[in-house]
C-alpha cells in the first residue's frame, strides 16, 4: 500500500478525494441524492414492547466523542472480515483520541487514522473486500420496494438491496447477492484503488451517496446518534479536510463494557406490522420518489450513562501503526 492512498475514498467522478499527501483542486460536487432527507411520517401509535428488537451488545459500538455519542449496530452476516477488525480493534484501544480528520458536509466522517493525516492505519494486514454478501433463506430480511426487479429493505437496522428470494432456487448454494446501501448512517470502509486495501479508516455517512453501493465495504449503521455524526466539525470545501478536528474520546463493543456502563439499544423490529406500516406510509408519502433512505427506524435507548474509561493496549497486540 502507498503512503497518502489509504483514505482516498473514490467519489462518484472515479477521482480520488483530496488526502494531505494527494491534493487534488477540487472534490468532485455531491450527486443530487446527497441532499437533506426530511424526516417520514411516524406511525401514529408507539408500538408496543413485542415489536421492539433488542440488539445484541456484541453488535453493538458504542463511539464516544467530543460532540455526543454515537452507537453504531455492527452487521456481521454483511461484512464479517470487517466487523471482526472493528472488534479487535475497539478492544484494543486503538481509535481512542483519533481525530475525524475529513468531514464533507453533504457526504460523510472519515476517521480512524491514527497518523490523523489520511496516511495512517493500523499493523494488521489490510482486507480482502466484502463490497456484496450472500443472502439465504434464514437471514432476516424485510423487503419496502421492488423497483426494476431488485428488493430494497432492511436486514436488522442496515438498508440494503438484494436479488429476489425467486433465485434462492436456481443458484447452487441457495442463495442469493446483497449489498448495503448507503443511506444516512450507514458505517463503511475506506480503502484506496485496491478493492482489498480497507484497513482501519471507516466512514459514516451524513447524507445518501447511492454512487458508494458495492464500491465500499458496509459494516454496519447509526442507531443512535446520527445528530451527533451531522454536527461533526467539517473541512475545507472540496477536500474535507478538518483543522482542529473532533476526536472520537473512546470506542468501545456494548459487551466489554460493566452492566452499569452498557446502553440497551431497541429498534423497531423490520419484522413486524408495525415496521410494514411505517413503510407503507413512508412509501405512500414520497411516491415516485421513494427510497429505502426515507424510512427512519424508531429507537429507544437506555443507560449507559457514563463514558467507559480508556484501556491500555493489549499486551502483544499492534498499537497505532503508520502505512505497511
């Protein structure tokens, strides 16, 4: 890997976005999806506990930063090589105090350089792509639209498209591929040119940016916290790159944590009738303009009050390492 490449994160044009050691004069402009996503209608009653989901505290990153919280559900039938890095990773203390270091307002957060730069990452070797996943009959998977005979819908809180479940039955594993699609909060990899390069740089996104599906790894999205992701400091137009950036304070899985720190995140189950009657209402209200993006999943959140102290690094493990 070349020193400078690690967080170019290819825009729509196909041209590299500005990193401290590539400038380029001007980041390509957002497409015309990257633009305010005005809150659906919510269902006119809450819905009642049966149809909450409770996600599991080893799904669950809990992201500490000098704006708020953010909690991010991991996806690891989406990206398991990913979100197993993103483990090791948090317990390993290794983005304590690195900086949002690209913030592109109508796009998204770049951290998780240690060099702060967009030259950084961590020593353990960088992975093999997961850009697209195989979807069987016993994921979870609840389709909103159908449009030109690809399925957009929800596994668990992550937006994704996939194949219909009608060639589950002509293909030899029985399955069929999927894709995230990054909507608002939605977690992804950067990596440079090679589609194999991710490392420990990731993103979440602040608007859609369609132009992203199957380019770069998802690995997960915002249940909470999207506010505090959109009031990150942002850089300079064009390159995004931050002066006195924001920090991510601590990182850490729900599961590490004492019972007395751990949040409990809720979301509305995508298995339930009251999910289908938010997409029908949210699909009925945007009409010819829908998109899987418009759907807003309720959350409840509680506990976890207090931020989990920093751990040292493990013993043997790689602390902050520059380009390999």
């Amino acid at each position: 890997m070349t020193a400078g490449a690690l967080a170019s994160l290819i825009l729509a044009s196909g041209a590299f976005a500005q990193t401290a050691a590539h400038p380029t004069p001007h980041a390509p402009a957002a497409p015309a999806a990257a633009t305010q996503v005005p809150p659906p209608p919510a269902p006119p009653v809450s819905p009642p506990p049966s149809e909450w989901r409770t996600v599991p505290p080893e799904n669950l990153m809990v992201i500490e930063t000098t704006k708020g919280r953010i909690l991010v559900e991991l996806a690891p039938e989406v990206a398991p090589l990913h979100v197993e890095r993103m483990r090791l990773l948090a317990r390993n203390g290794f983005f304590d105090n690195l900086t949002w270091h690209r913030v592109i307002d109508l796009f998204m957060a770049q951290t998780g350089d240690p060099l702060g730069t967009g030259d950084g990452q961590s020593a353990y070797p960088d992975l093999k792509a997961e850009f697209t996943f195989r979807r069987g009959p016993d994921m979870p998977f609840s389709p909103v639209a159908a449009p030109a005979g690809a399925v957009l819908g929800f596994m668990h809180s992550l937006p994704i498209q996939t194949q219909p479940d009608s060639y589950m039955a002509t293909t030899a594993d029985h399955m069929v591929h999927g894709w995230g699609v990054y909507c608002p909060g939605v977690a992804g990899m950067a990596r440079d040119d090679n589609p194999d390069s991710a490392n420990s740089q990731f993103f979440l996104m602040r608007q859609p940016y369609p132009s992203l599906d199957k380019r770069y790894t998802v690995w997960g999205s915002v249940v909470s916290g999207l506010d505090v992701v959109r009031s990150l400091k942002t850089g300079a137009e064009g390159s995004g790159i931050v002066t006195d950036p924001d920090r991510m304070t601590s990182v850490r899985i729900a599961s590490d944590l004492p019972e007395a720190d751990r949040p409990t995140v809720q979301v509305l189950d995508t298995g339930s009738p009251r999910f289908r009657a938010l997409a029908d209402l949210t699909r009925a209200s945007k009409g010819a303009d829908f998109s899987v993006c418009d759907i807003v999943l309720p959350v409840q959140v509680s506990g976890g009050a207090t931020p989990a102290a920093a751990p040292t690094t493990a013993p043997g493990a790689p602390g902050a390492a520059g380009p390999t």
